[in-house]
C-alpha cells in the first residue's frame, strides 16, 4: 500500500504523516491505576491504609501519583514537560483561484478564494529558525510559499507573522523565521542523530492532528529505513528516500512535528502516513503506521535552506540528462531499461535493467568522472533510446533503473561527498566513482 497524500483544506495538510498503534496519547497528570511498578504499590497502598485509619472506614487518602509513575511514563512526561515549549503551530492562508463555469453568460470573471491550512515545526536555533514541511508552507505550484504564515508557541494566545529562509520541496523541508516574536518565546529543541537509532526505541510524536495544537502521541520506531517517495520532484512525484517508521499516532496536522527520542531529541519531521481512509475514498487518518523524514538529512540540508535567502534548495545532481524516453500525453518522460521488452534490449545490446544516459553536461561531476553520452539515437515504437554511451545500473550498492533511483542515492547527499556507480559501457561493466563539487548544488 503507498503512502496517501491529504490534501491541504482546512485541517487536511498534503501529505501528511502519522501513525498509530501501540502508541498512546499522554495525558498529563492522569495514571492509570494497577500499573505502577511493586514498590511504589505498597507505598499506594500503605498511605491509603493510613488514611483510613485516620479517616475511618467512610474516607481514602488520595493515590500518591508521584511514587505511582512508571519509568518510562515519568520519562515521557520530563520530556513533554522540557521540550513541548519548543513546538510551534503553523496556520496558512492561500489565494486560490475558482472556476466558475457559468461566468461567460453574465460577463463576469473567476474569482479566487482563501484556503486554509495547519500545521506544525519546531525551533532549532536561538535565532527563531523554525523546521517543517514544505508542504506545510508551499502554495499549490510546488515551487513557493503560501501567502500568509502565521505561527503560535505554547502557551501564547496571539500568533505572528513568519517569512520564508528556504524551502526545499523534492525533500519536503522549509526553514522559516517569526517576525516580532519575544526571545522568550524561542525554545530550541536539540536535534538528535537518526543514524544511530534501533527498531524498538521509544518515539514521542508532537505536533497539532486535525488542528488540535500541542498534542503529544507515543509509541516505537518500527523502522529505521523505509524506503518511500518524499517530497516533490519533476511533475510533483516525491523522490524516493529512507524515513523512519513509527507507529506513534500521528495524524493531518502532525506534518513538520519533531519526533523525539527518550533523551528528549529530535529525531524526525513527521510527514507522511499511510492511510486506508484515502484508498477507500474517505478522510486519512492514523492506521498505526507513519513516516517521518530523519534529522540527520534536515541538518545536512539546514546550511542550505539558512543561505537561501527565501529561495528554493533543490537536491544535488551529477549532470546527466536520461537517454530513454517514452512518448505520454503531453510529452516525453524518462524511463528506465525495465520499460523495454527483453527482446529489444538484446537487440540494442543493453542490459536488463539500468539508467540509459542521453547527455553529459559539460563541467560537471558525470564529466569529471568520465561518464559518457549517447552518440546516437534510436527510435522505436513508442519513445526513443540513446545508445553508444553509458547506462548506470546501480548506485551506493542499490540498483538503479531509472532517474528516480540516481536522485534517491544522491539525496542525502551535501558537498564533497562521492558516490559510487556501477556503469556498462559497451557490454563491459566498471566501476566509476564521481565526487559533488560545488556545480552539483549550483541549482541551490
């Protein structure tokens, strides 16, 4: 089952996040009684006997709560109590246009509309910087941000204005900044390392479900590298990227929430869930199994988006253009070698599966490292296929049959760092090693 996209009216924010199963909502100063460990039982118990002695049989002394704390729901209350102040509530406003189809018979024109939608993020600096979706901020194209945010922190009636530093949509990320917010008010959350997390961890999930702000969830991490499409690349579709799994309840409204660890660290944006309510045509909601994109790629992405100066980061590339093309509607897409029968690739003399290149740019990673381009095309019913260059059949140890595979190995990727191809030239297998220098980010 893929992960639903929700849309972004009212509380509903596209493609939201969540999950849902073991965990369950903290309530704050509520214990369930019969849980508490032996010990603090017999301290129970042994002040309700007190009390009634004192009181006589028609009186109980009150359950001491504080002795009656499990561990770790006394751990989860020190971490709600310490880091929620660092949650924010993000809202949005966006002047969309509207149809009206009988508009020719009177003279009159669309008009637009105001749409809403909510969300959350989390500060990660004293500065104000604030972490979440794009898709908590972006506008309808894909490209910018809506045209009104507005934030509000715990315990604060009135919300603020907040700008735009970047915004990074093939990873679904925006930094934003409040405007006229007191210092007071900014409570950084320290960000973790997703790297080192194990299936089973504990996972607190903040964040506002359909619009009911500053809610905490828990539950595990159910897995530490699934992979899903996250964000929006070449005509919306999301780049296939590793997220965390977690089966803390998250729901619309939980987009660009922290996920935090027991030490009270960020380890992941809350953004994505999968959700039977959208397949089967009604509203999405939790089904116990939600993604969150790992901190570990939003801090190699934070300088960029701080330097953006309210523009767009997009992810790295090695400068190649894809050299199967299929005919669609509208256009041409790239393809990979999976798209053609057997047949025909052994009559072209290409590999099963792979990523055909078309072009190289000139001074770019692909052609420092000495990859080469079709020399010739070919066409063929339905599309069309360079042939005489390279074809790319894996990258970081992970097949590749297609341009989508080469962005998922180069996402997380920042300055300085290589990847490793697997490349057939000529019916020849090799190796091929190509470094991203600045060229590769120029694109920001």
């Amino acid at each position: 089952m893929k992960p639903s996209g929700l849309g972004k009216k009212g509380v509903a924010v596209l493609l939201v996040l969540a999950g849902l199963g073991l965990g369950a909502t903290v309530l704050r100063d509520q214990v369930p009684l019969g849980q508490a460990q032996t010990g603090q039982t017999q301290t129970a118990q042994s002040s309700q006997s007190q009390g009634q002695t004192a009181a006589g049989t028609a009186g109980t002394a009150a359950l001491n709560e504080d002795g009656a704390k499990l561990q770790n729901e006394a751990n989860t209350v020190q971490v709600v109590g310490q880091y929620e102040p660092g949650l924010v509530f993000i809202s949005t406003e966006q002047e969309v246009a509207t149809q009206d189809p009988m508009a020719w018979m009177y003279g009159g024109d669309s008009g637009t509309q105001v749409q809403t939608g909510v969300g959350s993020g989390f500060f990660v600096n004293a500065q104000g910087d604030i972490l979440t979706n794009y898709h908590v901020v972006g506008n309808e194209s894909g490209q910018g941000a809506a045209d009104r945010i507005l934030i509000r922190v715990m315990n604060r009636q009135d919300a603020v204005p907040a700008k735009v530093i970047g915004l990074a949509p093939q990873y679904d990320l925006a930094l934003i900044r409040p405007e006229g917010l007191n210092a007071q008010d900014i409570r950084p959350i320290p960000l973790g390392d997703s790297d080192a997390l194990k299936v089973g961890q504990k996972a607190i999930a903040m964040g506002a479900p359909f619009g009911l702000d500053f809610s905490v969830t828990e539950g595990i991490v159910s897995s530490t590298a699934r992979q899903i499409p996250i964000g929006f690349g070449a005509g919306g579709a999301g780049i296939t990227q590793k997220a965390i799994q977690t089966d803390a309840a998250i729901n619309p409204g939980n987009s660009g929430g922290p996920l935090l660890d027991s030490g009270g660290r960020v380890i992941g944006i809350n953004t994505q869930i999968i959700s039977p309510g959208v397949q089967s045509g009604g509203t999405g909601q939790s089904a116990g199994v939600g993604f969150a994109i790992p901190i570990n790629a939003a801090k190699n992405l934070l300088p960029r988006l701080q330097a953006a100066n309210g523009g767009v980061v997009r992810a790295p590339v090695i400068g190649i253009a894809a050299g199967l093309v299929a005919q669609a509607r509208g256009g041409q897409i790239p393809v990979g070698l999976s798209a053609l029968t057997s047949s025909g690739k052994q009559q072209l003399e290409l590999p099963e599966t792979g990523l055909v290149v078309g072009e190289v740019s000139p001074d770019s990673p692909a052609s420092r490292a000495g990859l080469r381009g079709g020399t010739r095309t070919e066409d063929f019913r339905g599309g069309q296929v360079a042939l005489g260059g390279d074809v790319i059949t894996g990258a970081d140890g992970q097949p590749v049959d297609g341009i989508e595979d080469l962005q998922a190995a180069l996402i997380d990727k920042k300055e300085g760092d290589t990847v490793a191809l697997k490349v057939v030239r000529g019916g020849r297998a090799r190796d091929v090693t190509v470094t991203l220098d600045a060229s590769a980010f120029a694109g920001r």
